[in-house]
C-alpha cells in the first residue's frame, strides 16, 4: 500500500473540535483513536486536530488523503451541534460513500444512533467519521475494526480473498 508493506495498516487520525484546536480542551477522543488503532496493529502516521466546521474538515481531509493509502478516523464534529459539520466536510471530499460501514458504527449502541457520522472512500482512503467521545469512538470503531483490513486491501488493489 503506497510506499510500505501491503501488509502494513496504515493510519491517521483527524480530532475535530473548536476546544481542542484553540487549545482549551484536552484531546482525549484523538488520543484514545490513536491508543485503539495501534492496540489493532495499525501504524498510525498521523494525528491532526482542526476546529469544527465543514470547511475546515474538508480542507483537513483533502490534505490527509492526498497520495495517502490507508485509514481515516475523524473524531468528534458528528452530532447535533450547529457547529458539528464533520458528515458535511467529508460529504465534500469523499468520491464514494460507504453507508454499510457508518450503519454498522451507529447501531453499536443506543447513543450511537445519534450519530449524523458518515463513511466513504478518495481514492485509496477510507474515511470513517466516528464521535468526539473517546468511549464512543471506540465502541464505533469496533464495530468495523474486523473487517477494515479488508476494506483497506480493496481499495489498494491488493490480492483479497475474492475469486476473481
């Protein structure tokens, strides 16, 4: 996958919060995403924080994704809040959408149905929008985390399990 190892899990980690970004909120959503990823042998390359709003979301994940082969997480942006726009900003930069994979994070629990979060690819990305918390991003993720390396050699054209 794009300059390492087919085998090797590749992923970034986007935290999404006007808090975090103006430095009055500690980051324990991204931190846990990050702790999660590792914990399932992936290499995360990346940790970025941005302030909430689609347009910053989607300027962030553009950059992210460029030339990039692997995992996404964006985490926190997804609820009812008026400035909780990350669906929208990754609405905008995502080629395909991938609703079986943000069904699956939703209905993991019953606080997870309240997550507006969305999943698709850009070209050999797969983004998943999971929640701000860091309990709820980790119960979303793992909801997928079975079946994402898979997802991820579909996308890099890897041989897969699939007969041709």
């Amino acid at each position: 996958m794009s300059g390492a190892d087919s085998s090797t899990l590749r992923a970034k980690v986007l935290t999404v919060s006007d808090g975090v970004a103006h430095g009055a909120r500690d980051d324990t959503g991204g931190r846990g995403v990050v702790r999660y990823l590792t914990e399932h042998a992936f290499e995360v390359v990346e940790h970025q924080v941005t302030e909430d709003g689609a347009d910053a979301v989607a300027e962030r994940l553009r950059s992210m994704s460029e030339g990039f082969a692997g995992l996404v997480v964006t985490t926190g942006g997804t609820g009812f809040g008026p400035r909780d726009q990350t669906p929208e900003g990754t609405r905008a930069v995502i080629d395909r959408e991938a609703p079986g994979v943000a069904e699956a994070m939703r209905l993991i629990s019953p606080f997870g149905r309240l997550s507006r979060g969305v999943s698709g690819t850009r070209d050999a990305t797969l983004i998943c929008n999971a929640p701000g918390s860091p309990k709820g991003a980790i119960e979303q993720l793992d909801a997928v985390i079975d079946m994402l390396p898979h997802a991820l050699r579909l996308l890099a054209a890897d041989p897969t399990d699939h007969a041709n």
